[in-house]
C-alpha cells in the first residue's frame, strides 16, 4: 500500500493508548522528523506522531486529531510555514478510499469549489503508488510524469515505525532539488480562526497545545527569513498556546536533508529530536 495508507496505522495506534499522550500534529514535517520512541523514553509518557502530509491541509489535520484529544493529552502542533487551510482536493480524494473515516475530517462544500475530476486524474496517474511518492516529494502542481527516482519506494505504508516516524528512508540517498525553494506568504486569516478555535476546543477537553516551528535547512532559511518572521509573528501574536522554540531552533545544515525542506535523514532526524526532548523537558507541563 502507499504512502497514506499509514494513516490507518497511526489512528490504530492513537486509538489503542489512553490518556495522558504526547501527540504530534502536521505534516510531513513530522513525519520525516522525530525519533518518537526515544521521545517516549525520555519523556515517559505516550508518544503518537500524527504527521503524514502537509498536502492535506490545516483544516484536515486539525479535523482529523480533534475527536481524539483527551483531557490530559499534550498536543504538540508543528505545521510547515503558511500551510494554507484547503489542502488538495485530488490528494482527500485518494485518501477517503484509503481510510473512508477522513471524510469527516474536511468540509464538503471544499469539492464544490473545486471542480475536479477526480477519475480521469486517475487515469493519468503511472500507479497510486508513484503518483503519491511524486506528491510526497514535488507536490501535485510539480508531479512529474517521468520516469520516478529509484528512492520514491520509500513513500509506502511500510516505511513507517510503529509509532508513526518515516525511518525507510534511512539508507537512501536523498536530493537536492529543493535549493533555492521560496516559502510562499499567504494571508492567513481563516487559518488562524482555524488554529484558534483548535486551540480553544483541546483547552475546553483539558489538554494543552504547545506550537513548535518547523525545521528548515540553513540555506533556505536564509533566503525566506522575513517570510518566516511574518509568519511567526502572525502565531505568537494571534494563536492563544505557547511557543516550544523559536524559527531557529531546527534550522540544521542542508546535509540534514532528505529530499525537502521539511524531510530529514536520520543525521537530522538525531539532532532535531535530541533538541525536541530538550525543549519538551524544559516548557512543557505534564498533568
């Protein structure tokens, strides 16, 4: 099975461990981004790592962790820069067949707008399971019908950990095609209703949210820095949770990188979730 087909692994998982749990919540920023064992280890307590694909949108990945907050829970929500709220619609298509239950995550009145076929898209696909490693990687407006790198093996179901980390990866050689990627800005208005109001429905179940900025590899920070100011000035100013680190703190060497600005290798992966435990020790208060 494909890539998302791990979203029915992590709800197995999220299902099955009673609260108190350490929740992570985003994109693939996450998944391609932490050593959740090692983080339970230090933190004794239950980790689920949530993140799958900023493709989805804001609106779906908060959609889809909210029935399942618990009081006592610690939601650690870290979404890339300006993830926008709709997501793709031929990505929530793929996903309702993979795990029917999405289909409460987003709002149908999102099809409406967006006319698309999502059949003859199909049809044009090289397979399911190339077509979303092509997403994973290069994003639907980019998905390239070429022949697919021999590492895109590594976007199936399978190369997840049991507790929700990419770690298939992990003797592959990664690319650079994301040197010089420009982090767009987007007004982020409804996104930041959306993040409130997440926000004020744990705090309403007694957990609490703590935001985490991303990482980002050395370079491509440099060349968006006053993007990423913006936007963590739009989360500090507007978003009612605390902060665990600043946009800097995961900004690690580009040979940390997989094959995206947001995907680590294990080097990376080693670093950031060492700095993670650090930061989770340090600010967050257990109940």
């Amino acid at each position: 099975e494909d890539y998302m087909g791990a979203m029915i692994d992590k709800h197995k998982r999220l299902d099955s461990i009673p609260a108190p749990r350490l929740l992570f919540v985003g994109g693939s920023n996450l998944a391609f981004g932490l050593n959740s064992k090692l983080i339970q280890e230090e933190l004794h307590l239950p980790v689920v790592n949530m993140g799958l694909h900023g493709g989805l949108g804001l609106e779906f990945i908060l959609s889809e962790i909210k029935p399942a907050i618990r009081k006592n829970d610690v939601v650690v929500l870290s979404i890339e820069y300006f993830l926008n709220q709709d997501g793709d619609v031929r990505l929530h298509e793929h996903v309702f067949d993979v795990f029917p239950p999405s289909r409460n995550f987003i709002h149908s009145s999102l099809f409406k707008k967006t006319k698309t076929d999502f059949s003859l898209f199909k049809e044009n696909m090289l397979s399911d399971v190339e077509q979303v490693s092509q997403t994973i990687i290069y994003g639907f407006s980019k998905a390239r019908p070429v022949v697919i790198p021999a590492d895109s093996f590594v976007y199936r179901r399978n190369v997840f950990s049991s507790y929700g980390d990419v770690v298939g990866h992990f003797t592959k050689k990664g690319d650079r095609l994301w040197l010089g990627e420009k982090i767009p800005e987007i007004s982020y208005k409804e996104e930041l209703l959306l993040l409130n109001s997440f926000v004020e429905y744990a705090d309403s179940q007694g957990a609490r949210v703590y935001f985490s900025f991303p990482q980002l590899p050395e370079s491509v920070f440099r060349q968006n820095y006053r993007t990423l100011v913006s936007f963590r000035d739009l989360i500090t100013k507007n978003v009612p949770c605390k902060t665990l680190n600043t946009i800097d703190s995961f900004v690690l060497p580009d040979s940390c990188f997989f094959n995206s600005i947001y995907h680590l290798n294990k080097e990376g992966i080693t670093i950031r979730t060492q700095k993670m435990i650090a930061l989770l020790k340090t600010k967050i208060i257990l109940f």
